[in-house]
C-alpha cells in the first residue's frame, strides 16, 4: 500500500501521469533470496512502480517468483529501518520495548567505536560478529581480520552445502537438464526459497517433457514430487540408510559400477593399512597398487597404468587394500531390508530403484558434443533436501554423493554438476589437499597418523601451535568454527571458554528467530554488555540491541558480482551481474549505509583502515592494478568499480555495467563437464582424515566432561545411525517426527511483514497449519482445523497450532512451514502467525554434526488444545 499511496501523493502534486518527468527502466539483481535472479525495476519520478524478471538474465531468463515481484512492498514498507536508533530501556526480553530514540550516524558510530575500541584494547576475541548473505561477508570478514573478533555465518542448517563443498569443492550443485534420463531427488529443488525457485521448474519441466524419469524422495510430498513418476515418502534422517542400501545392492550385488572412473577420478585406489590409514611413501604421497606393474606408486605418478580398485596387496612387508575394496566390504552390512526397516520403503521398491539407478546411468557410454567425445552417464542422486540435516546428516548426505560418484555421474554429461569448477578464464576452482582429494576444512596439514607423517607435522608445526590448548580451542578447533559450536558451547560448556563474549556485531540477519531453541539464544544474547546490529528490519534479533545502524534495501545499493559463483549459478553460461540501486535512500533521512561503508568508518574511527583495506581487497580478489590504496576510505560505489575492473579488464565499468546490469557467454565444454575433458583432484570415497580429527577430539571431550558420542562420526568410511527423534519417538506414544518445509513464496523469516505475500500466504491452506496425515490424525480423533497443542519432547515446550490433514505426508510426520510466528513489532502482519518450529528444538552440544550444524529435528506429542 505504501508504493501506491506514494504515487498517489506525487500526482497529487501537480504532475501529469500521462507525460512523467522520468520513465526509465533499470536493470538489477533479486536477493529476495540466494538465487541472484536477474530484474528489471521500472521507476516513473523516482518512484518504483513494477518489478519484472530481466530476459537478459542466463539465471532466471525473464522470470521471476513471488518474492521478487514483493521487493516493491519492502522497499516502501513504513516498518523499515531507516535512521539510527540507541536503546533507552536497560531491560532486555522478548516483548519487551527497548524505547528506541533517533540519533545520528556520527552518534551512533561514536557509541560503536569507543565501545569496540575498548574491548580490543582488552582482548579483541570477546567481539562476536554474525554475519548474513555473501555480498556482505566481504567487508565482515576484512574488519573482524582487522579487529581480530569471531566471525560466523548466520547458518544453522547447512549441512548439504557444507558436503557439498567437502565433496565436491564447491556450495552448490545442479544435475544435467539436458542429458540426464533418471533422476532420484532427494528434497524439493525448485519449491522453495535458495534453491532455483524460478529456473529449476522451467527446466525440469523440459527434461520430464523428453522422458527424464524423476523420483522423489521426501517425507511431505512437494511441489517437485507432486510432478515425479514416483514420490516415495520416507522417515525423517533416514536418508543415509536408503543410500548405503542401494550402494549395497549396486557394488555387491548387481555389481554396476563405474570402475575406470572410481580408479582414476577417485581416491578408491589408494592403499590402506590395517589401522585404515593409507600407505605412503618416503615423501608421505599415498601408494596406488598398479596391476600392470606389479607394484605401488605415489597416487600422482604418471606411470600407473591399471590402478587396482579391488583385492588385497602386500606392499613393502605390509598388507593392505584400496580403500574402494574396504567401502564394498564395509556397506555390505547395510541390507535392502534393515533399510526397509528404518526408512519404511518397501523392500522390493530399494532394490528396484538401485537397480534401475545403475542401467540408467548406462557406464561406458559416451557423447559428441561441440566435436569432442565424452562419457555419458546420463543418471543421478541430487541431494537437496532438508531432511537430512540432523544429527549424523553428513554422513547421509556423503553417502548419497557416493552414489553418484561409483556411478560416474560427477561432473560429466548427464550427471550431477558442482558449479563453476573451473573459472571463466580456465582456471580449476579447486585446491587439493596434500593427498590430491578434494578437500576442505581439515585442521591438519596431514591427514595421515602414521608415524612419517606425525613425525613430519612435528617438525612443522609452529612452536606456537605445539603448545596445550585450552579444552575450548580443543573442541572447537575439532569443528569448523560455526555460529551453532560457538553458542552450544557458550550453552553446555561456559566456563570452558579462555574468555568472555562480551559484544554482538550482526548484520542483516535474525539469527534470534531463525536458530535453534530460540529461548537459550536469547539468554545469551541478553547476557552480553554490548548488543549493536546492522538491520533494514526491525526484526526479532533488533529488539536486543543497544544500537541499530539502518541498511538500504537491496535495490538501493551497489553489490558485484551479485551470483556467488561458489553457488546458485547455472553451470550452461557464465555470467558477472551488477546490484545496482533503482531508487534512492528513503525521504528525510541521512539515508542507509552500505555494508562496506559501515565497515569502512568504524576501521577509520578505530585506525585500523589500512588493515581492513588491505583485507578487504583480498577478499574480493582485486589485481594488483586495482589494489586499494591504504589510507583511503572507500564507498561502496568505489570498491564495486574496483571490482569491476579487475574481473572484466579494459572496457568494463561501474557506469558502463550499470547500462546492461550483466555480462554473460556460454561455457565452453571443458567448462560444463571438466572431469569428461580435464584433470582434476580426485573425489573422496574415503575419509582417512577423519581418523585423526576424532581421536583428538575425544581427548578433548575427556577434557571437557562432555558427551563422548559426539567424536563417534568421525570415521573414515559412512554408516546410518538414528537422531535423538528417534529414540523419543519409538519410547513416548502419540509422538511424531516434525520437519520443517520451505513455501516458494517466503525466504526464512525475512518475508513475514510484506503485504503481497501474506496475502499469498492466508489463501494457502497449507502455509499456517500444522500438515499431519489424515488417517495418524483419525486415530487420534482430531479433524482438520482443530485447535492443538504440540508439545516438544527434547525441551518441553508448548505451542499453540491448528491441523491440516492430507495424505501428503508420511503418517508417522508432521510438517511446520519454516519460518512464521514472528513476535517483533516490526512484522505487524506475521506477528502472532504460524507456528516456529524453532522453539520446539535443542540447543545442547550433544546435538553438533561433525560438520558444526545443529541438529533441529525433534519430537512432538500431539494434544487437544486446552479450552478450545
């Protein structure tokens, strides 16, 4: 209502509708979620009047969803955040009112400054920074360097991308459209926000209209399995136990698999001792037995002819077997019908599904394309889905990419595809570990815990990292250091922490809202000293700050590239698109600061601007022409054009971008299937480093008195093991599994407080309600409609809900649209809507996946609603 009113007032004015002033159409990108599509905004008299997809666009080619056509109802949205704002009233709680009063940018920097200022002069670690999307970690990660803080990414349940990049080395994953026939998706891409909502649809649609076969494998059916040949709905974190089945049924009984593949693609030929830790040569290189040799060689020699992928070897006095060797041995334990058992898919569906996987992907099979020949292995697992982040989910996830990878089906036509391997000037996005894998986030400069490689890391180690950590640093240096370890363990283990946290720094984001047991989030938060956050919404987590600096709206700023070419970018072009503002800050205000302004005047204010200068040109890559220089402060628009220049060279920038808004071309071929064409680091099949991280962080959990269960992940080849659900659910009766589904017309809980899609919202009967299968409902005696009572079996929780029955979803679940039951007074239309999930869930460490995600689910029991 506000853009129309705003129009209203300016015709009102004296102009005439008929002959504008200004009628220009301007090209930008969404952030309506992490997608990046490509937009068109059309502003008459420096109003925005409509938002349409950009054509131009290779992501979303003209179209555009729901909540980028909304961006216009956020953008003259009375409830933004549009001056800086101090808190008056010491209390701090959930509805309680900080009493806000409007200060200056120069007051509220000053307050910042001095408050930081003191707190690095103490002991820089006890500042916390959360983060929200990649545009803006740039500038967090460059000053928390600069002020030596914690920085974290507001992310909670990221476990499929975190795999992703562990597996693949990159965030984000696509399967062939144009080649693959069979297809098992494990989750719903295309149905909900982050995941390609406008063009995943349109080309999936293409692909089924060819003949692709789509399988569906998801606990609710979704919009993607309400269009698949079959939808099977599974138990909630069973995911791993169909995956290591159907591996058992392809590698032991039916016996597809792509053996050229796993021997030269793969680290299945490297040899492993009996303490499953490999066997190395003199320089600590992993030994390949090569058949046609008779003997073993460094993993990287190019004299290996015939890499063995099966049997046992006596190498140097010692026996020992490829690692592909000891992972068919291994899941021959996990059977079609224990699998039937835990997933509740029928047996015979298992061993059909596996086996049709392995005759799809057609092994030995090649294409022409662009004039040269490549393997086709045209069928694939795309494992995206939520229902695999709970506690064990890394391993789930894991051996569901094992699937594709025995297959062949890893970045070749017709298979699944990690984005943007290979740069837009040829270069291999990818950085092997010392052993030549795939790898990401290990501690250790070897992985190995043999006696060479121990003894080699002693001699270079730092004398500084030689000496006794703390039981805190232990721990965490055991995880990768995520926003979910560091409050569980501020939770479970305070009086483990070498220091105190004393300050929050957050930007765009409601961390408060959106992460696990929100009440114990809270309370922590509550007991730091000093609170500020960077916000365009007055959100959950604004209510507990001290001071609030207001942020444009993303299509009042400068971000380049928009697309995170880590993810979300299709793998057929390659594309450099410009954010770009399309209207101008809000009237009667100083109006909003960019992140790398905010940024850049706290450094200045603290003298650190040659150090966030330094860092921050690092971060978005600028070549040394183009180095920032040290003492100067920076805009947002300055460092965009920087960027620009530096990734597009002669003839490209700030103003010249800003005509077309993108820059694109088709990927050449060794660009879209690099491992058909080029020579990559091999994919992992074993996890030989995880041997090491475990055995040190169960002397760390020793240390600590903690859980003793939570190294027991940290093995080197994947099994199936239950979440805390389970037990509660096979133990308490009326208890249901509960999961959390994304609608494609909300992003998390950011869209909660726009007009157009609450109103989407109230005419979708299953936005609000709780869906719970018709027939568990029955038993029950409870009818569509009725008011209930859910009730957390991991933390006692009660909230108020009412049930949607359908036969879409499994009987023994209950689905929660993710993200509603807003409480701020800034969302006046979502607060007091919806259920939040999150209030149900666990904060504990006991909850922490190998992989630092908490894990969410949990256990509910289904009660009449008192007094209804």
């Amino acid at each position: 209502m506000a853009a129309a009113t705003k129009i209203e007032d300016f015709w009102k004015a004296g102009a005439n509708p008929s002959q504008p002033v200004e009628d220009v159409w301007i090209p930008s990108v969404c952030r309506g979620c992490q997608n990046t599509c490509g937009l068109l905004a059309h502003r008459v008299n420096g109003v925005l009047v409509r938002i349409q997809g950009n054509p131009d666009s290779p992501h979303n080619r003209g179209a555009l969803c729901s909540r980028g056509l909304g961006a216009i109802m956020q953008i003259y949205d009375p409830n933004r955040i549009k001056v800086p704002l101090l808190r008056t009233n010491p209390e701090k709680g959930k509805g309680v009112d900080p009493q806000w009063k409007q200060i200056s940018f120069d007051e509220a920097f000053q307050i910042i400054s001095e408050k930081l200022g003191k707190i690095r002069s103490e002991n820089p670690r006890e500042l916390m920074m959360v983060g929200g999307e990649a545009q803006n970690q740039a500038s967090m990660k460059a000053f928390q360097d600069s002020f030596g803080a914690h920085y974290f990414p507001a992310n909670f349940y990221g476990t499929v991308q975190n795999v992703m990049l562990m597996t693949t080395g990159r965030q984000h994953l696509e399967f062939d459209y144009d080649h693959c026939n069979y297809l098992i998706m494990f989750g719903n891409k295309g149905g909900g926000s982050n995941n390609d909502t406008t063009k995943a649809p349109s080309k999936m649609a293409d692909a089924r209209a060819r003949g692709m076969k789509l399988i569906v494998v998801d606990p609710i059916c979704s919009q993607s399995a309400s269009k698949a040949d079959e939808w099977l709905p599974i138990r909630p974190g069973t995911d791993g136990a169909l995956a290591l089945a159907m591996l058992n049924v392809l590698l032991n009984e039916v016996n597809i698999y792509d053996r050229e593949f796993i021997k030269v693609q793969t680290n299945g030929p490297y040899l492993v001792d009996g303490e499953g830790l490999y066997v190395r040569d003199d320089a600590l290189k992993p030994l390949i037995y090569d058949l046609s040799a008779g003997r073993a060689f460094p993993f990287d020699s190019p004299e290996i002819k015939d890499a063995a992928i099966e049997g046992s070897y006596n190498v140097n006095g010692m026996d020992c077997v490829p690692a592909f060797q000891l992972l068919k041995e291994h899941i021959s334990k996990h059977t079609v019908e224990k699998a039937s058992e835990i997933t509740t898919i029928p047996a015979k569906t298992i061993r059909r599904i596996a086996e049709e996987l392995g005759r799809a992907a057609q092994i030995g099979a090649t294409i022409e394309i662009n004039g040269k020949t490549l393997p086709l292995r045209p069928a694939c697992i795309f494992p995206y889905t939520r229902n695999m982040v709970h506690k064990h989910g890394v391993w789930s996830t894991i051996s569901l990419q094992l699937l594709n990878f025995v297959l062949g089906a890893s970045d070749v036509p017709g298979g699944i595809m990690a984005v943007n391997l290979v740069g837009p000037d040829g270069t291999i996005n990818l950085n092997p570990n010392p052993d030549g894998i795939v790898f990401r986030g290990a501690p250790l400069r070897f992985s190995s815990l043999s006696k060479k490689a121990t003894a080699k890391l002693q001699e270079e180690l730092p004398q500084s990292e030689a000496k006794q950590q703390t039981p805190f640093e232990a721990f965490k240096s055991s995880f990768p250091e995520t926003l979910p370890v560091f409050l569980s363990m501020m939770h479970s283990h305070p009086d483990s922490f070498p220091f105190k946290p004393k300050a929050l720094l957050a930007v765009t984001n409601n961390f408060v809202m959106q992460g696990i047991d929100s009440t114990s989030i809270i309370e922590l938060v509550k007991k730091l000293e000093f609170v500020a956050i960077l916000a365009d919404r007055n959100n959950e987590t604004v209510q507990f700050a001290d001071v609030v600096l207001p942020v444009p709206h993303y299509l009042e700023t400068y971000n380049f590239p928009a697309n995170v070419f880590s993810g979300w970018v299709t793998h057929d072009d390659v594309y450099y698109t410009l954010r770009q503002p399309v209207v101008g800050p809000p009237e009667g205000t100083e109006g909003p600061m960019h992140v790398v302004d905010v940024f850049g005047e706290i450094s200045h204010r603290l003298g650190l601007t040659r150090e966030f200068n330094r860092n921050l040109g690092a971060n978005v890559a600028l070549k040394d022409a183009y180095r920032l220089e040290p003492d100067k402060k920076y805009s947002a628009a300055e460092v965009t054009d920087l960027q620009i220049r530096s990734d597009l060279g002669a003839g490209y920038d700030l103003e010249s971008l800003k005509r077309t808004g993108l820059v694109s071309w088709p990927r050449p071929v060794e660009q879209k299937f690099p491992r058909a064409l080029l020579k990559l680091p091999r994919l992992p099949i074993y996890y030989e480093h995880f041997i090491g991280m475990g055995q040190k962080l169960r002397s760390s959990l020793e240390r600590l008195k903690a859980d003793p269960h939570l190294a027991d992940d940290f093995q080197a080849l994947p099994d199936w093991n239950p979440c805390p659900t389970f037990a509660k659910c096979s133990i308490e009766g009326n208890a249901f599994h509960v999961v959390s589904y994304k609608l494609p017309f909300h992003t998390n809980s950011s869209t909660q407080g726009n007009p157009w899609l609450m109103e989407i919202t109230e005419r979708n009967p299953y936005a609000l309600g709780i869906l719970m299968n018709r027939k568990s409902a029955m038993s029950l005696n409870i009818v569509d409609g009725q008011k209930i009572t859910l009730e957390s079996l991991s933390n006692g929780v009660k909230l108020d809900a009412v049930a949607k029955l359908s036969e879409r979803i499994h009987p023994e679940v209950l689905g929660i649209a993710a993200s509603f039951g807003h409480w701020s007074p800034g969302y006046p239309l979502g607060k007091g809507i919806g259920t939040s999930l999150n209030e149900l869930q666990s904060m504990g460490a006991e909850g922490l996946d190998i992989n630092g995600m908490l894990d969410p689910c949990v256990a509910v029991k289904v009660l009449p609603r008192e007094g209804a």
